[in-house]
C-alpha cells in the first residue's frame, strides 16, 4: 500500500487505450480534466486495474464514436474521478445488476468487470456508483479517500458502519442535481440508484426496497407524490425525503398524511440531507 497519483494513473491509462481509439474507424473523442490531486493510498496495480475496466466499458458502448470524459477532482478529504461516456447507455435492469459478478451484456463478455472495480475500490476504503440513460451515456463516478493521516482523526466515509449496504434511490429530471446528490451519497458509502422520471422510480422501487428515497416534487412524467406512495406501499420503514422548490406551499399534516418524513427546500444543504439519511436508515432495518 504505498501513496498513488491518481492523475497519474488516469493519463497513463488515456495513453494506454488511445491507439484502440484512434486505429479503429469510429471516433472517440477524450476530454480529461484532471486538477492537482493529493494522493490516495493503495495497490497501483489494482487501480490501474479497475480504471481500465472502466474506460474499456465506455469504449465497448460507443462503437459508433463519442466522447469520453474523464475528470477527477478532490472535494471533502476524497478524489472524486468521473468517467462519462456518450454511449449507448444501460436499461434499468442492465443498470442494477451491472455490478453482479458474470453479468454480461456483451458476447464474449465476462462480466467481470465492474465487479472488479467494486471490488477494488471498496477495498481502498471508497465507492462507486453508476448513472446511465439509454441512448444517451453512461456515468461511473468512484470515490477514493485522501492518503492523509490528519483525515484519521476523524471515521473516514470507509470508517463509517454499514452505510454500503443501505440502498437510496435519487430521483430527479435534472442531471446535475440527480448527479450531485448521488454523488454526496455515493461518496459517503451508500449504495445509490438514480431515476429521472416516475416510472423509471416506480420500476425501481418495485425491484427492491431502499432505505431511503430522495425524491423531487415536480418530475416530468407524473407527480413525486406516486414515488413517495409505491416507497412506503413496498416499505413502510423507506425514509422518504422530499425535495421541493416550493416547500412553502405544502402544510406539514398534508405532507405527512402522505407519507413524507422530511421536506428539503431547494437548494438542500449536503450536510443536512446527510445526516437525516444517516438518522433515518440507522433507525431502519430496510435494506
Ligand atoms: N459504460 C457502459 N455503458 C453501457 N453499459 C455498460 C457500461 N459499463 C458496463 N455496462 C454494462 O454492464 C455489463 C457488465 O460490465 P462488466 O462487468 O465490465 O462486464 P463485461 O464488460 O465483460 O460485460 C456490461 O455487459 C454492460 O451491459
Ligand atoms: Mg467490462
């Protein structure tokens, strides 16, 4: 376990699947952004390995071309890298079962891949997640915490109990907001799902409880107020959240009566939606 560049490790693999790039007939465009990192600690070789995993993934999904775009930044004593590809993107049932060991989608596949990365990065105390629309791409966002022996004094997010096996479903339209969120709560250890529509939200649900559900009010296709029923139908123990750009305009009976446990007026404080998921899900025993 010795100190790693992470930046490093991300260009020197750019330049490794390059020519696989540029040789074939489609293109793929790569964007890496890449601020000054401190280093993480771990094995370079298991790095190295599950970053592979992912670009190569992004590269099987736009056979056609792309963009490819990779950014790592650091936020709250972890690097938070980014990989997002323009590709063919992931059904719902694709996108859950993406980590299980030999699911595949592709002939020859092995379907090894991102249970490599889970794997992987779970073992250097961080966390992954994916977000994915059919037809438009696929994001996979890991976090890995700051080699830095001042960050002890207090549990890191790997430090933190159980947090990886409680399940929190985002739904949001907006990306950057579903991402953000997803991202804070990904990166703290919680295993997250995203949907940006009521009917993706729905299908999840349906498959399996969650702890915790984040939901918006205003989705394009139905109201929020269905995800927040199909949550408490499937678990009356879900933490659902609500979070509404017009909060003022719901009485707290009238919110409660239908199965909301807290309201969060935009622009929701991380810090808050944090630590209500954490108070909530402790106090659960959902999955
Ligand atoms: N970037 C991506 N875009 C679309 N689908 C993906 C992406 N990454 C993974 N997948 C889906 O997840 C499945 C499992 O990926 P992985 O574990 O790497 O195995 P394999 O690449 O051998 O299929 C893939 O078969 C594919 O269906
Ligand atoms: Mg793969």
């Amino acid at each position: 376990m010795g100190p790693i560049d992470i930046a490093r490790v991300l260009r020197d693999l750019v330049q490794l699947v390059e020519p696989r790039i540029t040789g074939g007939e489609s293109q793929i465009h790569i964007e890496l952004s890449l601020q000054p990192l401190p280093e993480v600690r771990g094995n370079p070789n298991k790095l190295t390995e599950a970053f592979l995993n992912i670009l190569l993934n992004a590269m099987d999904a736009m056979p056609q071309g792309g963009t490819l775009r990779i950014s790592a930044v650091e936020r709250s004593g972890e690097i938070r890298i980014a990989v997002r590809d323009s590709g063919k993107g992931m059904a719902r049932e694709e996108l859950a079962r993406a980590f299980d060991p030999f699911f595949t989608t592709k002939p020859g596949g092995t379907g090894l891949g991102l249970s490599t990365v889970y794997r992987v990065v779970r073992a250097h105390g961080g966390s992954v997640f994916l977000d994915s629309e059919p037809g438009k791409g696929t994001s996979v966002f890991v976090s890995l915490p700051i080699a830095s022996p001042v960050e002890e004094k207090q549990p890191g997010p790997a430090g933190r109990p159980s947090r990886g096996e409680h399940s929190v479903l985002v739904v949001d339209d907006h990306p950057a907001v579903r991402e953000a969120t997803a991202e804070l709560l990904g990166g703290q250890g919680y295993v997250v799902e995203t949907a940006a529509t009521v009917a993706d939200a729905l299908a999840a649900i349906e498959r399996r409880p969650f702890a915790a559900v984040v939901t918006d009010v205003g989705l394009p296709d139905r109201a929020g107020w269905e995800v927040v029923r199909a949550a408490k139908q499937r678990s009356r123990q879900t933490l659902v959240v609500l979070v509404s750009g017009w909060g003022s305009h719901f009485s707290p009976e009238d919110v409660r009566a239908r199965g909301v446990d807290l309201v969060l007026v935009k622009p929701v404080d991380p810090d808050e939606l944090l630590s209500a998921i954490d108070r909530g899900v402790r106090s659960s025993t959902a999955a």
